[in-house]
C-alpha cells in the first residue's frame, strides 16, 4: 500500500490530480488507514499513467473515463479512441482555419494602416483598428 504522496510521486502527478481523479470516476477510491489516510495499490500506478497519457494527448477526463468505462467493462476501447482523436483533428483543423483567416486580416490591416500612415492619413485614436472591418 502507498499513500497518494508516493502514488503522485511515482507517476509524475501531483497528489491534487490523484485526488481529482478518484473524485471523477477515473480511479476506485482507495482504501483508507484508521486516521483517514488514502492507501492505494500498485494497480492503480498503470491507470494513472494512461490517464496522464491521455490528458496529454488532449483528451479531457470526460472522454478518459468514458475509454477507462469501456475497458471495464471487458470491452476494447480503441475504436473509441480513434474516434476521439479524430474529434480532435477535425477540431484542430478548424482552429487553424480560423487562426490563418485572423492572420490574414491582422495582416491587411497592418498593411492598410501603413498605406494610411504613409498617405498622411491619421485616425481619432489608431488608424490600424478603426479603418479595419468588423468581423461578422
């Protein structure tokens, strides 16, 4: 039996996420000494480093436990990870969409705020936003 101290210690966690994990569902919640103490076996190690392998990934601990469900339930779980990893692209792919379309116009106005400033043309407070569209 280790305390959570040394289960953080030994997983690279700190003792506040081992704590949360258990409040989530993630982890059974350990046994405890007479003084109130949590005490956890050296099973609960492997779940906490795929947990924390996981989160890594970007997975949130929503989609962690419905992975750590299916395999408890005897079921493998990887068709189910796929398809949370690819949730994730397609998001990844949108907010670079969105990045590259805000880099595009942060550039045009940096670009017509020049042309202005060279033109001699001046704004009430900085030409650079009040000559930019709004974005709608």
């Amino acid at each position: 039996m280790v305390t959570v101290s040394q289960v953080a210690r030994r997983t690279g966690l700190s003792a506040k996420a081992v704590r949360l994990y258990e409040a989530n569902g993630l982890i059974d919640p350990p046994a405890r000494t007479s003084a109130g103490y949590r005490t956890y076996t050296d099973q609960v190690l492997p779940v906490l480093r795929f947990i924390r392998r996981a989160q890594a990934l970007g997975l949130s601990l929503k989609e962690i436990k419905r992975i750590l469900d299916l395999q408890r339930g005897g079921q493998q779980p990887c068709t189910l990870v796929i398809d949370l990893i690819d949730d994730h692209l397609a998001e990844i792919d949108r907010r670079i969409g969105d990045l590259d379309a805000l880099r595009q116009s942060l550039q045009a106005a940096r670009d017509r705020a020049h042309q202005a400033a060279g033109r001699g043309e001046t704004g009430v407070i900085c030409p650079i936003i009040e000559f930019t569209p709004a974005a709608g």
